[in-house]
C-alpha cells in the first residue's frame, strides 16, 4: 500500500487527537516499520488494519465507521493534494467512472509497484453508476467512504448502495451511485 495513505491517516488522527495519541497507536500496532511512513514508500497493508484496529479500541469506536471517516477525509485530502485529477469533472458520475482509466492509470505511471484496487463499471446512464469494487485487501469500507466523500465533494444528491460479496463469499462489492 503506497506511503500516502498511512501518512494521510496519521495526520489525520493527528489533527483530531493530537501528537501523543498518534504514537500511542503506533505503539499499540507493533509495526514493523516502527510507524515511519513517506508518502512515496510501500508498505504492508496490515500495517494499515493494525493502526485502524488500534484508533478503534482508543476511540471505542467500530471499524466500519473509521474506515468510511477515513475514506471520506482521504477524498477531500486528494482533491487538495492532485488537483488536476479533477479537470473539466463537473459530477460525482463522471470522476467515479475514470478511477481505473484516468486516475489508476496515472497512479501506475508513477508508481509501477502501486498495488491498486480495481474500479469495474457495470453499467453507466445519466443518472446511474454500478461500479464493481475489487481487492485483496477488502478495504471496501475506505472505498465506500472515498465515494462518499465525491459525492460531497460535487454537491449533488445521490443515493450509494453497496452489495457486498456480489460473486461469492470474498467477491467483489458492488457500489451503485444514483443522483436523486
């Protein structure tokens, strides 16, 4: 998983919590990399489950819930952070269907050792999306709260359903974005 995420997620909890609670859980997730992290490195994405983990048993929270929070926050922080991704995008639709052709797409020039989730569209019109979700590492609550956070970012109501397991026990998840 690429530096940037691990790096995003601790300024993250930083901003909320403060600089000692960041080392508190990095001391509670015994990783392996000691907590260091560049936005450019790869590291273990159990290092990530582990960081998670321990933000949840700290903020008695579930884990759903911060990882949805995270992927909504992790939206705005790529809006900010690669403004260009979101040239002549005028609506949540638009952006969600060029994940894998535009955005991954780049990501991998960049990064040929980016180890990236795949974005399948099903189906598109003009008022709906179904978008087939695949990774190993079934971070399916990030993804829904990265989408999440388009939806908001575009300003336009729409409904997100998610179907989990779509092609079996550990399949693809399916997410449908209809603008209401």
């Amino acid at each position: 998983m690429k530096g940037v995420v691990f790096t995003e997620f601790l300024d993250m909890v930083e901003k909320r919590h403060g600089a000692d609670f960041v080392d508190d859980i990095i001391e509670d997730s015994h990783l392996s990399s000691g907590g260091s992290y560049t936005a450019v490195g790869t590291y273990p994405h159990t290092e990530m489950v582990s960081l998670i983990h321990a933000l949840a048993a700290r903020n008695q929270c579930a884990v759903p819930v911060l990882m949805l929070d995270f992927g909504h926050h992790l939206f705005g922080r790529f809006h900010a952070n690669y403004p260009t991704f979101f040239d002549n995008v005028h609506c949540a639709l638009d952006f969600m269907e060029g994940i894998e052709n535009i955005i991954h797409a780049e990501v991998r020039k960049l990064y040929p050792d980016a180890e990236l989730p795949k974005f399948e569209v099903e189906y598109r019109d003009s008022k709906q999306l179904r978008l087939l979700y695949d990774s190993h590492r079934h971070f399916e609550d990030l993804a829904e709260g990265l989408i999440l956070g388009c939806i908001d970012h575009f300003g336009v109501p729409h409904q997100l359903q998610r179907e989990n397991d779509v092609s079996g026990p550990q399949g693809k998840t399916r997410f449908i974005l209809t603008r209401l």
